[in-house]
C-alpha cells in the first residue's frame, strides 16, 4: 500500500486549490499511478485510521482530507 503517495496527492490538490475537492479512488488511482484495487484498499486503510472521509453511496464513493487532520498533515506537507 501507498499511504503516503495517496495522501500527499489529495495534499497537493489543496495546497494548489485552497479547498478540498473529494476524488474517486479510480481519479486518485490515475494520477498516484496505482493498481485501482491496491488505491481502494489504501483509502480503506486511511478511512479506518481517521485520516480521510468517504462519501456516497452504493459504489459511487468521493474521498477527502478530514478538516480535523489537515492542519497538521498541512504543516508535514509545507516542510
């Protein structure tokens, strides 16, 4: 699993936008240039550490940055 590609991936999208746009893991999958089902399992694995959210329904999920960890991962991102 590529936890830190996928996350520093969804910080770069905010660094450059100022916002939190939620991706589907096909979209982050393309850009982290990983298998779609090793990304599934890899935003499964942050969702269950608290890192990101996950928002839809049936098999149409968006993932995001939760707003309470952002902060912090901003400020490892910045340095």
């Amino acid at each position: 699993m590529d936890k830190l590609g996928v996350m520093l991936f969804l910080l770069k999208e905010y660094n450059e936008f100022g916002t939190i746009h939620p991706k589907s893991a096909k979209e982050i999958s393309i850009e982290v240039e990983l298998a779609p089902s090793e990304t599934y399992l890899t935003l499964e694995t942050l969702q269950q550490d608290g890192l990101i959210w996950r928002v839809g329904r049936k098999n149409l999920y968006r993932y995001g940055i939760k707003e309470e960890s952002l902060a912090h991962l901003n400020k490892l991102f910045s340095a």
